[in-house]
C-alpha cells in the first residue's frame, strides 16, 4: 500500500512564512486506487508519471501502487508538493519482474571546487 498526500505551500503574511494546504491525497493497493480531495490535481489517476527505473510512463490505471510511488517526481515544480505518507513497498524492497531488486538512485555530489591560485 501506497499513501501520498499533495499539498500547495502557501505563503501566511502573518506568520511570514509558508505554510502546506493539503489539496489532495491518493492511495494505491495492489490493483485499486482512491482518490480523495482535488482529484484533478492528478488528473483522476490519469496523470502521466514517469518511472526512472524503467523509463516507463504509467498511469493510475497501469500500475496503481508504482504510479503513486513516483508522484513526487512529477510534482518538482514547487507549486504542489506530493509526499509518501506510506509505502509498504519501498523502492529498495519492491522487487522487479524478471530483474533485481529496486534500488533508490544515487544523486552524484558535485566535485569539489578548485580555487585558482594568484598570479
């Protein structure tokens, strides 16, 4: 079971700071998918989500519980945020059909900056 919930960051004038206004929340188990909230935030399921483990795109309909594992990756502009609540599954446990286990990516640290020397 899969649970995200989507939120939009808010700026409060009064508290001067940003605060989260839940919009949406979506959970995915085995087959089924409920939705809840703003659903046309995620397009009733039919959002196209891209799977950067298998360059796939899939739909709600396609894979319930691995769409909305990768929500997060198709909310990267800032103006709605999608976090796991929940997943039962998590990238590194959930096994591949005919492949190894899930791994969660690697994100490659820039190489430390090298000052030039006076001349």
């Amino acid at each position: 079971m899969v649970l995200v919930e989507i939120h939009s960051p808010v700026y409060d004038e009064e508290a001067g700071s940003l605060r989260l206004v839940w919009r949406a929340s979506v959970k995915a188990y085995g087959d089924r998918l409920e939705l809840a909230g703003d659903t046309h935030v995620v397009a009733d399921g039919d959002l196209p989500v891209l799977d950067p483990l298998t360059g796939r795109q899939l739909t709600g309909s396609d894979d319930p519980e691995n769409w909305a594992r990768n929500l997060p990756y198709a909310f990267r502009a800032g103006d709605l945020v999608a976090s796991i609540i929940r997943d039962d599954n998590p990238v590194g446990e959930t096994p591949r059909p005919n492949g190894p286990p899930r791994r969660t990516p690697e994100i490659p640290t820039a190489p430390p900056r090298v000052t030039a020397g006076r001349c």
